[in-house]
C-alpha cells in the first residue's frame, strides 16, 4: 500500500468511532413510548409517590421524559370494570412496554395483550393468579416484582403480639372484590396463630359502610386486634381504617409505612419506593431488546417496621424497648 493511501485509509478509519458513536447517540436518545396503568386514582399521594420512584430509577438509567421517553398514563378509579376500558386505550396506543401497579391493572393487562410487555410491580401471587407460569421463567410477556409474599402473615401476627400481648382475637381485614389472594393470607393465618394464643377471623368488606359496621362489630368483644390486609381498597381508605382502630381502641398492624405515618399503631412490610426503583432496571433491559418472560420475578429486598409510639401511649400500650431499637423508624 502506498503511504498516500494508508494515510488516507487511517484518517478515514479515525473517524469510525465517532461515527457509531454519534449513530449509538441517536438510537438512546430516539423517543420511547411506554405506558402505566395504577389501580389508584391521580389524586392519591401514594400513588404519585410510587411513579416519582420509578421515574427516578428510569432517569438513574438514562431515560429521561420528555427526552428520549414518553409515558402514558390511566388512572384507576372506583369502577372495576373502568380498569378494562383504560387497559384497551393503553393496548390501543401500541406502546413498547406497559407497567402495571395493582393486581386489577395487570389482570385487565394480561387479558388484554399477549404480545406487549408487561412489566407489573408490587403485585402478590402472580402464578396463583395465572399471570405468569413460574418465578424463575415467567414466560410469556409478563414479568415483574413482588411486593408481599403469604409468609409474611406470621411476622404481622408476631409484631402485634408483641406491641399488644392482651390480643386473642385478630381480624384479617381486606375486600375480596380487590383481593383475590387473600384467601392465602388467610390460611397462613389460621395456621400461626394458634401457637401464639390468638384466634383468627377473616373480616370481608366491600364498601365504607361494611368496613364501619365490621369493625364496630368486631369490637364488640374484648382482647380484639386488625392486621390490615394490602389491597387498593384498604390502602385506599387508610385513613378512615386508622380512624376506626382508633376509636374502638384496637390495636392494628398494616402492610405499608404510609399507615403508620398517618396515624396507625405500627406496620411491617416492603419498602414500595424501593420496589418501583428497581422495576425501572426491567423496563431499561425490555426496551433495548430482552424479552420479559426470560427475566425473573423478582422479590422484595428492602423492608421496613415502623412503629407510632404517640398511637401505642393512646392505646395504652407498652412497645418494647427491642423491638423499638430494631424498628427502621418510630414515630413520636
């Protein structure tokens, strides 16, 4: 080769990298459409809480909204069938990837498309509920992370048992409309309390008026405690549950953090904002090219006790100084 073509063929080649450099640029930075359906409505600070989250994660990854990523929202309301007419709209829009929040969004997801992905968070028993074939291999074109497993049942009884020793009677309390798992609760209940002296009631309810009289019925008889079950419902009438334990003078434990912090005695669960960052690293891996049934469920890593010492002095109760000093947070 002559030196005057080396020459050229090494300035030529100099500009390779730069190239594919600028090629790869516009690929990450080429517009993304994914979409979210929540089970909650707009207006409730949990929810809103939970998508900042992930849209942390997603930015920690690179995809920014409005940059290179564009989301679609639905927003859940009080109507169950309303969830099957925003699952269509979002299946309609054709997005690369749809992130449902609450079992009734993803069950309208699952039923709605086999071919977009679905990438769910926080739900509990996915197999149970058919949405995916196993844990380790999802198959299929769902895939997600957990927040609550059945087990979880013994640790809620424990901690009640140890904040409020008098409890015999403990109520499961959720709405079966939105829970269809918590039959599972339920029988992992009724196998751990007897070893802890307490009796077990599952506590149906499906509106505001059942939820008042079922708790003012329960409380009826003495050495009574809730264990609030996670669903859209309770979660979604947080406040007037905490009210009602409050009033009947009932010590209650709940999945998440949010009821604790809102006036409740204690709760012990996932940490959900931890959860919904680390969802954003399966939306990252799906959009550039692996496919959903090869990634595994995943479980939750992080969890939390908070105690409400201000809910236990108006209780009368005595929390423990261990279990104090092995809480993540207590409230005063």
């Amino acid at each position: 080769m002559r030196r005057r073509d080396f020459i050229t063929f090494l300035g030529g080649a100099a500009g390779w990298p730069l190239a594919v450099s600028t090629a790869t640029a516009q690929r990450s930075d080429r517009m993304r459409r994914i979409a979210i359906l929540s089970g909650f409505t707009a207006t409730d600070p949990e929810a809103q809480a939970r998508v900042a989250a992930l849209q942390q994660g997603l930015k920690e990854l690179g995809w920014v909204e409005g940059r290179n990523l564009h989301i679609d929202f639905r927003w859940g309301t009080d109507e169950r069938d309303q969830m099957q007419t925003f699952a269509k709209e979002l299946i309609d829009l054709k997005p690369e990837l749809i992130l449902g929040m609450t079992t009734p969004a993803v069950t309208a997801l699952v039923q709605g498309t086999k071919t977009i992905p679905i990438v769910f968070v926080n739900i509990v028993d996915p197999v149970g509920l058919g949405f995916i074939s196993s844990m380790a291999r999802p198959g299929g074109n769902v895939t997600g992370f957990l927040n609550f497993e059945f087990s979880l049942v013994g640790k809620w009884l424990g901690t009640l048992k140890q904040i409020a020793p008098a409890v015999r009677r403990v109520a499961l309390l959720f709405n079966p409309d939105w829970a269809p798992y918590a039959k599972s609760f339920v029988q992992v209940a009724q196998a751990s309390a007897p070893s802890l002296g307490m009796e077990q009631i599952a506590a149906e309810v499906h509106n505001d008026i059942e939820l008042e009289r079922t708790v003012t019925d329960f409380a009826t008889k003495s050495a009574g405690g809730l264990i609030i079950l996670p669903d859209i419902f309770t979660v979604g009438h947080r406040d007037l549950i905490i009210a009602l334990a409050a009033r009947h003078r009932l010590p209650a434990i709940y999945p998440l953090r949010r009821f604790a912090a809102s006036g409740g005695l204690t709760s012990y669960g996932a940490d959900q904002y931890d959860n919904f960052r680390r969802s954003a690293s399966y939306v990252d891996r799906i959009l550039k090219g692996e496919k959903p049934g090869d990634l595994p469920v995943q479980a939750p890593t992080k969890f939390e006790l908070v105690i409400n010492l201000k809910t236990a002095k108006a209780l009368g109760l005595e929390v423990p100084l261990q279990l104090q000093q092995l809480a993540d947070e207590v409230i005063e």
